[in-house]
C-alpha cells in the first residue's frame, strides 16, 4: 500500500486534501505536503477510518439505516454538509473507490475461496460499490 502513496504523492491536487483535519481526529495536522508520509498520524487516521467503513460494508445489514449512511459518504465530501474545508473533488472520489474495488478484488482473489464463491463474492461487491459511486455521484450532479 506505501506504493500507492508514494505514486499519490506525486499529484499535489489529491494530497492537499490530507492537509486538513479529518472530522474526529485530534492529532497532528501536517502544514506541508512534505510532511505526510504513510506513517503519518493524518494519513493513519483516514486509513483506520477507511478500514472500518469497509468493516461496516462487509458486517452490518443492509437496511434503511445502511443506505443512509453510503449516501452520507457521497454527501459529507462535497459543500452540502461536512466541513467547508473538507470538499474532495469528484476525480479524486472516483480514484478512492477504484483502490477499493482493487483492495477487495486482490482480497477475496487471496482467500482461496472455491470458484463459484470467489465469482458471486466477487461480483456481490463490484454491485456493492457501483450503488455507492452512484450515491457518491449524484450529490456532485448537484453541487
């Protein structure tokens, strides 16, 4: 995963939004691009935070509550809620929910499942994560 980073590290569009305080974390904020490195506690933090949203993907029922809560993910990146200084553009969303079809693909490609379980998982969750870039996209249509 340092890999990616450091090919993210290079574009300075996408980083400057890891120069701001993630909501509910309260430790260092780095003042320049320079100073974030994978092991930063910043970079730490949305990593611990992306974690758990995937937990929550793969754990909790898909409810009213649920679908809520993937379209709030959509929402919370763009000026209609969250913090004003938080607005992540809609390239740099897209790129994140391509790491994360490419984190679960390698994922459930390495669990050794047989192989009609490792094509219905597979294919459970790229149906998964096109329903939240939808509800990722639709709140950019509109902002």
């Amino acid at each position: 995963m340092d890999a990616v980073y450091a090919k993210l590290r290079t574009y300075d569009a996408t980083w400057r939004h890891f120069l701001t305080r993630n909501a509910g974390d309260d430790g260092p904020v780095a003042a320049t691009l320079e100073e974030l490195t994978p092991d930063h506690a910043a970079i730490q933090f949305r990593k611990q935070h992306l974690a758990r949203d995937l937990v929550n993907l793969v754990s909790k029922p898909y409810d009213l509550k649920m679908a809520q809560y993937l379209d709030m993910v959509g929402r919370i990146h763009t000026e209609q809620a969250g913090s004003p200084n938080v607005v992540v553009p809609l390239v740099q969303m897209n790129a994140l929910m391509g790491f994360v079809a490419d984190a679960l693909t390698a994922t459930i490609f390495s669990l050794g499942l047989p192989r009609d379980v490792e094509q219905t998982t597979l294919r459970a969750f790229q149906k998964l994560l096109w329903i939240q870039n939808d509800l990722i996209n639709r709140h950019y249509a509109c902002a």
